[in-house]
C-alpha cells in the first residue's frame, strides 16, 4: 500500500506513451486531470482525443479545443501542442444534449475519431490521452458491442469505477448496462454492488478489461475517493478487489483511489505488487 501521491507519478507515465479511459464515469475529468499534470511536471505537451462523443469542455476549463478531420489536425500538430501544451481534439460539434442526471442542463457534445485515426496525433515528446467508451455519468458500467473502441499499442488502460457504486442496487439508476453487468458479477437486479463485484468485472473476459491487449499495463481507478470514507475502509476495499483482480491472479497492475476535483487529481490510495 502506498498512500497519497500524484497520479502522473503513481502511473509510472512517460512522455512518448498513450493512455486510455474506459468504463464508468469520471474519464473525462480524469484524463483532462492526467494531462494538465503532466505538462506541468515536464512542460512537455497532452493530447485529449476520444474515439467516442464526449462534452464538450467548458469555458471555465481553460482548455484548448481543435476540431477537425485527423489529416487536416495533424499537419500543424507539433507547433500547435508546444503552442498551446494541452489540449482537446475532436472532429467536430455535434449539437447540445442533456447532460446525464441534469436533464436540464444542456451541454455541447463532440465526435472522436477511428482508432487507425488517433496514430496521427502522437509525438515523442507528447503524451496521448483517450477516452475510448462512454458511461452516462453513471459510476459503473458493463461494456456495449463494440465497446470499447480501443487504438493499437496503447501503453496503458484505466479502468474506471466510482466509488460510489459500492454498496448501490444493480439497477438502471447507477448501472451502465445493468442486466451485462450482472451477468458478468453473478447479480441479481436489486442485489448490492460489492468490492468483490468490481473485482470480478476486472477479471471478466467481458469486463472492465475487454479488448485490452496483453501488452498494456492495466490500472484499476476507484474515483471519487473522497466521499467521507475512511482511509481503513478503503483499503479494505483495496485489498478485496487486488485479491481477485491483481497479477498474478487477475489483470490489474495496480489500482488506484482518487479523487478529482477542480481540475487536479489526488491519489488517495495506490495498491501494486510492489507496495
């Protein structure tokens, strides 16, 4: 167990390397937290893309935003990045849609790229950050056909959980999919999302890390991290989830426990084999 620390330096990240989201929600603030991180530590430039939609960033987020095909983006894209060190890509706008749990807010939605796509936008310096499946905003999820949609030679893959999907029913109001989702974890609707739920979603053929290449080191994130739970519990979770999911037995390289807000991102709890 390692606690507190930074998630650029609990990744093990390197300039050069590319980095996928899939899974519940949080991707988004946690990718945009990974990038700004990143830069500012080595002053080296992050690129944000997708290879599904994704909210539009909002003004107060001081991020750049380039839309465009992937030929036309990547013809400039070295003296761009060093210009602006992060930033968004996206082909285009989409049009506004309800924002999951707000239904009356309405946000501006954009379209990703091919996977074959994001190549394009990798320099050696850079790092390469891809939300690569959508959630709803909700804190779990099992995956749709196709999903995710995943880039070749990722160099790792974090799978995404909310915290605040333990101890939640397995039902629509919390579950992404929740009929797959107890499919994979051996629930029943209305059942109890556990730490060893989210264990055997890590381990599942189907599950958290579906379609990820045995090369990639594979990270399970807990977000949210910081919802009034105690450091004792969470390691107890921690621990669960590694007993099942960890290598040698599972998947997981690691898993991390963070917690996102206002554009930074806190590592609460880090577990490895290591640690």
């Amino acid at each position: 167990m390692v606690a507190a620390d930074d998630i650029v330096r609990s990744l093990g990240i390197e300039p050069g390397q590319s980095v996928a989201a899939v899974g519940g929600g949080g991707k988004t603030s946690l990718l945009t937290a990974i990038a700004r991180e990143f830069h500012a530590q080595s002053g080296k430039p992050a690129i944000l893309t997708t290879t599904t939609k994704i909210f539009a960033p909002l003004p107060e987020e001081e991020i750049h935003l380039a839309l465009g095909d992937a030929a036309t983006l990547s013809k400039n894209l070295r003296s761009y990045m060093d210009a602006c060190g992060v930033s968004w890509f996206a082909r285009r706008r989409e049009g506004k849609s309800p924002v999951p749990g707000r239904e009356s807010e309405r946000r501006m939605k954009l379209s990703g790229f091919m996977p074959s796509e994001i190549a394009r936008f990798t320099l050696g310096n850079a790092l390469t950050l891809i939300e690569a499946d959508g959630a709803r905003r909700l804190p779990i999820k099992a995956s749709g056909p196709g999903e995710p949609v995943l880039p070749e030679n990722i160099d790792a893959v974090l799978g995404v959980v909310g915290l605040d999907a333990l101890g939640a029913p397995l039902s629509e109001a919390h579950v992404f999919r929740p009929d797959a989702l107890g499919r994979i974890c051996g629930l029943e609707a209305g059942e109890e999302i556990t730490a060893e739920s989210v264990g055997k979603l890590s381990t599942h053929p189907d599950g958290l890390f579906h379609k990820v290449d045995d090369g990639a080191r594979k990270w399970i994130v807990i977000n949210k991290a910081d919802l009034g739970t105690s450091l004792e519990k969470l390691e107890k979770t921690a621990y669960t989830i590694w007993e099942l999911a960890g290598k040698p037995c599972g998947p997981a390289d690691g898993i991390l426990f963070t917690s996102c807000k206002n554009n930074e991102c806190e590592v609460i709890l880090r577990i490895m084999p290591d640690a």
